[in-house]
C-alpha cells in the first residue's frame, strides 16, 4: 500500500506526463489516498485531462478536484457563441440521437439535458462538448432511458 506521499509523487508525476496538461499552476495534496487538485488551468478540456490522469494512479481512492478553469481573454467566448458551438458539435455527433440531448449555457457551464437509449451515447455528447472552447463546466443531466421502459409509458 502506497503512502500519501508516494501517491503525491505519482500523481504529479502522471501530471507531468500528460501532455494535455500543464502543471505549473495544479498543486496536489494527498490525504489517506484522496487526491486534492488545486490551481487553475486554461481549459475544461485540460481540468478533465488532470482529472483522469490523477484517477489512473494506482492507489488513489477518491478526487476531490478543486480545479478553476480561467479562460484567457482572447479564448472567452459569449454563452450565446458557447451554445450555438454545443448544438453544432451535438448535432454533428453520430452516436447522440438527433434532437434526443439539449444544451444550456450559463456563465461558460454547460448543463445537458434529454433522453437517450445507452449510456454510451450519453458520454458521447458530454465528450463533444468538452473540447470546445470557453466552456467552463458541464453538468450531464442526461437520463438514460430505454425504448422498452418509453413502451411501457
């Protein structure tokens, strides 16, 4: 069993490693094997980056991500521009059903709502949004609903 300090040592070595993450600004701090990353970093796509990379540490129980996006003002785009980009990037996605997930756009969060059949389709969607520029968030409150449960209705 790996010590909190050997687990920090890893975890920032994973960080280091990931090339979709820069690391000067995440600090991480470990405590009985739950990570902690701080800092800020430019993108979502990069939070989620960090995230991951943290997760596939052996030995790391738990995340608690504490990380801020701060979009550079040349990046920042409007929730209107973040929100024509989300339903351009869902509708050209071919593994979420047409007109099945719909988006909000609130201060850069996205919040995705709607019903679909599997849930490979609901990562699906939260996957083509998290790339696009000035998004901050995403909050996936997409229900997996199957056509033998909307029979049933």
């Amino acid at each position: 069993m790996k010590t909190d300090s050997q687990l920090q040592r890893d975890v920032t070595d994973e960080l280091e490693w990931e090339p979709a993450v820069h690391t000067g600004e995440i600090a991480v701090k470990v405590m009985q094997a739950v990570v902690t990353l701080d800092g800020e970093v430019c993108t979502y796509a990069e939070k989620w980056s960090a995230e991951q990379a943290a997760l596939r540490v052996s030995g790391v129980k738990g995340l608690d991500d504490k990380l801020k996006v701060n979009i550079a003002d040349a990046a920042a785009r409007t929730d209107a521009e973040i929100s024509g980009a989300v339903e351009s990037a869902l509708e050209w996605c071919s593994t979420v059903p047409e007109e099945a997930v719909s988006a909000q756009v609130e201060e850069g969060c996205v919040t995705l709502t709607g019903n679909v059949d599997w849930q490979f389709q609901r990562l699906a969607a939260v996957d083509c949004v998290r790339h696009l520029h000035g998004v901050t968030g995403i909050s996936d409150e997409i229900a997996i609903e199957t056509m033998a449960h909307r029979a049933r209705l």
